[in-house]
C-alpha cells in the first residue's frame, strides 16, 4: 500500500534545482502479451558500477537517481521514492548517483559524506543526510556518520582519503555524460524522467519496466543479469541526447563589503576600473573549471582586473597547504602559473609535489620552503578566510563582481551581466 506521506507529497512536488520542464518520452501504452512495451521506449545506457545501491542486486527495476543532498526537490523527491518502493518491494532496486550543484554550499561535502560510509550503512546515511535540518558540513557529518553506526576514526580516514572524492568525481563525470543539468534527475531502467514528477509517472514507468524485465527473465536471462542486458539494448540503440536547458537568469546579490576585499592580483591589469574577486580552493573541480572561463572572461574585458583570495575547504585534504604554496608563489611574482599548476594536478597537493611545481617554474626553492612555512604566509591566509567568512562564502568558487555575489562555475554571461550593471 503507498503511504499517506508519499502521496501528499507527489501531489505538491515542482521541478528540481535548474530543471526546465522536461522532455516528454514516448507514451506507454501498456505491457504487450510477451511483457514488453507496446511502445518502444527511449533508453539511456546508465551504468552503475561504482554508484551506491539499496535493494536487491537481481530486482528486475532499477531506478538511478541524480541527488543532492541540500536540493529541497531531492528531498521531497524521497517521498515519492519511498512510495515506489512500496508499490515494487524487491522488485525495485534504487541506485544513487550524488550531482552536487555548484549553487549549494554544502552539498559538495554532504556527497562525500555519504560516500564514506561503508555500504551497508549508505542507506541510513542518505536518509539521515535528508533528515529535516541535517547538517552538511564540518564535524556535523561526523556525528551524523557515528549516528548511523559508522566509526568515527574510520568514517574521517575515508572522508579524507581519496576514494571517495574519486567516486564523486565518476559520479560527475556519468551526469556530465548523460546531459544531467538538475536534480533530481531519474532513470528507470534507462528512461528519464526530469525532474520531481508525480507518482503516477513513475509507477507507470516501473510498471511496464517490470513486465517488460519478466519477459527476459522468460527468455533465459538471470535475474541478476537483467540490467546488464537492458545496458546492452541501450547501446545498440543510442537515442539522442537532450539539448541542454537553458540557465535560469542569476539573482545576484550586491554586498557592498566585498568592494573592500581587496586580494591577490591574478588576471587583467592592476589599474582596470572594475573588479572581480573570486574565491578559490585549488582542490576543487568547480574552482578549476571557472579558471578556464575567467581566462576567456578577462581576455574579453579589458576594464576588469581580476584578484584572488583563498577559501580551502575542510573536507579537501590538502587545499590548505596548496593555498599556502600559492600564497608563497604570489610573493615570488608567480601566482598565475603556480595556480595553473595547481589546478592541472588538482589530487597532487603533497609537500613533494608542491615543492616539485615550484622548481618547474623557477622559484627560489629556498625561499618558497621559507615561505610555504611562514607566520607571515599563515597571516595572508587567514586574513583571506576571515574574508570568506565575513561575505559569507561557504563555498568555492564564490565571485563579487563589482560587489556582487555570484556563486559557483557560472558562464561568462553571468559575470557579464554583473558587469552590465552600474557600479553601486
């Protein structure tokens, strides 16, 4: 039976973080005599090895899910997941797929969370990082870990190691593949569905799913091999990819105390009449890829100079020590390269390797060691966090053009309509 909290929900539910509305597949219209569709459907080739499951490897539906965690369509998408569950039972496998968006400041960190725990507590860990005010950043998700039933020196050994952050980054790379721009997004057994959609939509769906996966199980396929066969008819018929969703029009915030920041001189001429601060931690891919964009930006705009100030995240493990490098390569007249450095090797930040990019570009090595280690290197990096916690930036990378707030890798357009604006 579904439960009443599901379908409360799936009657209010909108379209998710950056959603459009979405692309209508082809109609069901019902299970043919043999248990397939009547109405071929369009199926993506979605595969799963590495993602986190709950359910049953041999149940005959599997529905992939594109998260995160501090997206409030996620969230009451849950609902309308648990309610599936309900209608399927084993029948229904949900594999989960973390897409932190840049516009969420936490949400980067809360996916890494989830993937630090071991396996068999993923499930409580995703529901508990979906709990009502769950905390999503710094030793809250350490708690939140040991409250599941995680230990805790293993949970901080995980969340600092690298398996997780290449998870995340296979995960990313699966969504970037399929066209995923928002979340939720779903696939069931291969097909989309965009967006937080009604329960029905996805009952419909599974139901024809299931029967279409009896009629291979009727032809000899194992039951634990129905997805990989699913996998296979997708790639024999690729469909064509959806067009990208246009950007929603940013909102962008004016606060006047980032006119004051000041920071690092990185791109474009000292004396340019505007400015662009832009807060980085060398450890993160949105970080990197808005260096690329700026490039083209500050080409483009001779007017603007753009500078830089450090925020390391706790949960990069060594963006600290990587900010400090770059810090000591300013001093030495080498901040632009150094941080192209950085950026390039992005999960090469130890010691050896820091000291290793600084020879490659001609530093003074004993001065940058000198430097890398000094009070007064420690102080350029701390004013620049004291900074990013006056503005409120929680998160990389976070830009003030002119004054104004814009969070995450967003297109040159963004930073242009900044621009557009008048100085306030």
């Amino acid at each position: 039976m579904r439960s009443m909290f599901g379908l409360v929900f799936a009657g209010i539910l909108g379209l998710g973080c950056g959603q459009v509305e979405p692309r209508g597949e082809p109609p069901f219209a019902g299970a043919a005599a043999e248990g397939a569709p009547s109405a071929r459907p369009v199926r993506y080739a979605v595969p799963i090895d590495g993602l986190r499951a709950i359910g049953r490897e041999d149940a005959p539906v599997t529905v992939v899910t594109f998260t995160d965690y501090e997206c409030p369509f996620c969230a009451r998408a849950e609902a309308t997941v648990a309610a599936l569950k309900a209608e399927l039972g084993d029948d229904l496998r949900v594999v989960i797929a973390e897409h932190p968006l840049p516009m969420h400041s936490n949400s980067r960190e809360a996916a890494l969370a989830a993937l630090s725990v071991p396996p068999d507590r993923f499930a409580e860990m995703h529901a508990a990082l979906f709990a009502p005010n769950a905390p999503h950043t710094g030793e809250a998700l350490v708690h939140l870990a040991s409250g599941v039933g995680v230990d805790e020196s293993a949970f901080r050994a995980r969340f600092a190691g690298k398996e997780a952050h290449a998870a995340l980054t296979e995960a990313e790379d699966l969504a970037a593949s399929l066209h995923v721009n928002g979340t939720p997004t779903f696939f069931v057994n291969g097909i989309r569905i965009d967006g937080a959609q009604p329960l029905d939509r996805f009952v419909t769906v599974a139901r024809e799913e299931l029967a279409y996966a009896r009629g291979l199980l009727a032809k000899g396929i194992a039951p634990n091999r129905v997805y990989a066969a699913l996998l296979a008819e997708a790639r024999e018929n690729p469909p064509a990819m959806p067009a990208p969703s246009p950007a929603p029009a940013p909102e962008l915030t004016f606060v006047p105390a980032a006119k004051e920041t000041g920071g690092a001189a990185y791109l474009g001429a000292l004396d340019a009449p505007r400015s662009l601060v832009v807060f980085v931690d060398y450890e993160c891919p949105f970080s990197k890829r808005l260096d690329a964009q700026l490039r083209t930006f500050s080409a483009e705009h001779s007017d603007v100079r753009v500078v830089v100030r450090n925020r390391p995240l706790s949960f990069h493990v060594n963006a600290r020590l990587a900010a400090q490098a770059a810090i000591a390569a300013e001093l030495q007249g080498k901040l632009e390269p150094y941080a192209q450095a950085l950026y390039a090797h992005g999960d090469a930040h130890g010691r050896a390797e820091l000291v290793a990019y600084a020879d490659q570009l001609g530093l003074d090595r004993a001065r940058f060691l000198a430097d890398l280690d000094s009070t007064a290197v420690a102080k350029r990096l701390a004013d620049d966090e004291a900074w990013a916690e006056k503005l409120g930036v929680t998160g990389t990378p976070t830009s003030f053009v002119d004054g104004q707030r814009i969070v995450g890798a967003q297109p040159p357009a963004t930073f242009a309509l900044a621009l557009s604006r008048p100085s306030e």
